[in-house]
C-alpha cells in the first residue's frame, strides 16, 4: 500500500500524493517514512526532502526551511515554513 504524503506551507498544499517513501530532514537526523510507520512527530531542519514514488525510484528532492513532520495512520504531513 502507498504512502499518503501531503507537503504544506502557509501559503499553500504544495503536495498531495500517495508515495512509496519520503526521507525527512529531521532536528535529529534524517528518518524515512513508509506506509505504516509508527505515529511520530518532529521538528524539521533546513535541507532536502527525498520522494520516492515507488519502490527502487530515483527520488525527487524538495528544498525545505523548518517546519514539523507529523506521520499518523492516515500518512505523513510535513508543515514547512517555505518549501520548493
């Protein structure tokens, strides 16, 4: 099953998709999320999100600055301060 990855700044939804994994520049190191994973929050570090569309893609960076990621059952949300 796919991973449902929406990606949000003040502004707007800049993204919203079911994925396979999205690498998040977490406070605390980079941390991978799939369909899943257990419920987590964290704080976002400037630096590049890593989407994988499916399994063995080449991922698609996005740039973002701040923010939290919050993974739920429904799937992962980072909320950037800007993103792009």
């Amino acid at each position: 099953m796919p991973l449902h990855f929406e990606l949000v700044t003040p502004e707007k939804l800049v993204r919203s998709e079911d994925v396979y994994m999205v690498v998040v520049p977490g406070s605390e190191g980079d941390f991978g999320v799939l369909e899943g994973h257990a419920p987590f929050m964290s704080t976002v570090r400037d630096g590049a999100l890593q989407v994988f569309a499916s399994a063995g893609a080449a991922p698609e960076t996005i740039d973002v600055v701040g923010g939290f990621a919050e993974v739920t059952e429904q799937g992962l949300t980072v909320l950037a301060e800007r993103a792009g």
